[in-house]
C-alpha cells in the first residue's frame, strides 16, 4: 500500500512547482502565440484552439498537426502524425510511473494529461537538491496548460486583425516553434542516437519514397521511439 502525503505538504508541494516553472512557463507562451496565430490563419477560432490545447496539451503534435491540415493531408494523417510525434511522452510517463503507483485513477489520468517536457524535466532537475514527487509535476503542468490554452486561443481569436501575416514572417513561426520545443527537449549526447535515427529516416522517406510527409514524420517518430526504448532513455 503506498502512503499517500499528508494535505499541508501536497498543497506545499503543488504550490513550488507552480513557482518554480514560471520561467518555463513564460518561454511556452512564446511559441504558443507563434501557433495560436498559425491556427488562426488556418481557420480555426479562439476557442477550438483553446478547446484543441486543453484535451490534447502537447504543443509539438498539436502544430505538426494542423500544419498537416493546413496542407491539406487530412485529419487523419494530422492525428496519426501528431501521435506519433508525442510517442516520448509515453517513455517520459514511464520513468515516473513509482509516482502514479497506488493513486486513484483521477489522479493518474490527470498526471499523465498533464506531463510534459517542461515539468517532466523540472521535477527530475529538482531532485537533485530536495524530494518532489507528483503534486510537483502536476503544479507544474497546471501552470503550463493554463498559460497554453490561454495564449493559444487568443492569438488564433485575434489573428485576423494582421493585415498581412506573410509580411509579418509568421510563415516561419512553425519552423521557429519547433527549434524553441528541439532546443527545450535536448539533453546531451545522450539524445543523439534517437534524434539522428528519428531525423534521418524522416528526412530519406520524404525526400526519396513517393509517400506523403506524414506518413515519414510517423515513422521517424517510431524509430526515434524504438530507439530510445532499446536503448533505455528516460
């Protein structure tokens, strides 16, 4: 039976990791106006991106997906590509899974919705100096989702006030967006075997096999995946 914390400490506790991740949190919204205005562009309102942000909260699937939609590849290459993209989120909620032993399955579900690269990464970094454990992740992932959801759905609501998007270069803010998540998610020379696998055979599939992008996005994810997981990174 796992002992579970008494109130005051997870109130404490859920409490430092809305704290501590502000600064991440402000460096989310940067490439959440950047995708909040593409979804705009694209069609979408304030509040589907909004409503898009709260059930999915993955920023990398949720761009590569609508910028599938907006090259006209389909919903459901937009979905699968996305999924694929997010397969480390499942090798990320594996490494804390001691946390989720023994919760009610409320608190594991709303766990795992809410890890991301961010407080996933912070709640390790933490570690290093004093015990945190789940209501740290999710204090951390309450601050991040609300601040998506928040500047995700007024950017696309406001974005047809630009009177010339393309003058602005927001064509590149899908390009800018993803450097911002690459840079946030590497963390050394340990990463570079399920990078090189994953960008490698994404990039020979799309440039040489007469298939759609999507289609080699997916299978660079799952090699990347398969990579990592043979290889036993976190």
């Amino acid at each position: 039976m796992t002992l579970r914390q008494p109130t005051a400490d997870a109130r404490a506790e859920f409490l430092a990791g809305l704290r501590d991740i502000t600064p991440l949190t402000f460096g989310v919204a940067v490439y959440g106006l950047a995708f909040g205005l593409m979804a705009g562009q694209i069609g979408m309102g304030g509040a589907q991106t909004g409503a898009m942000g709260l059930l999915v909260f993955a920023g990398a699937a949720q761009i590569v997906a609508v910028e599938r939609l907006a090259s006209h590849a389909g919903p459901a290459l937009a979905i699968a590509a996305g999924c694929a993209l997010n397969l480390r989120i499942l090798l990320m909620t594996a490494s804390v899974r001691a946390e989720f032993a023994g919760r009610p399955w409320w608190q594991v579900a709303l766990g795992v919705h809410l890890t991301s690269d961010e407080n996933w990464a912070l709640m390790h970094a933490t570690r290093r100096s004093r015990p945190v454990g789940y209501w740290y992740l999710v204090g951390g992932g309450i601050s991040l989702i609300v601040m998506w959801v928040l500047v995700t759905g007024l950017a696309a609501e406001f974005s047809g006030l630009l009177p010339d998007p393309s003058a602005l270069g927001l064509g590149f803010a899908f390009t800018a967006a993803f450097i911002a998540i690459a840079r946030n998610l590497w963390r050394g020379r340990g990463d570079l075997l399920p990078w090189m696998a994953s960008a490698c055979l994404a990039a020979a599939l799309g440039l040489f096999a007469p298939i759609d992008p999507s289609w080699a996005l997916i299978a660079g994810g799952l090699a990347g995946a398969a990579v990592a997981g043979v290889r036993g990174c976190d």
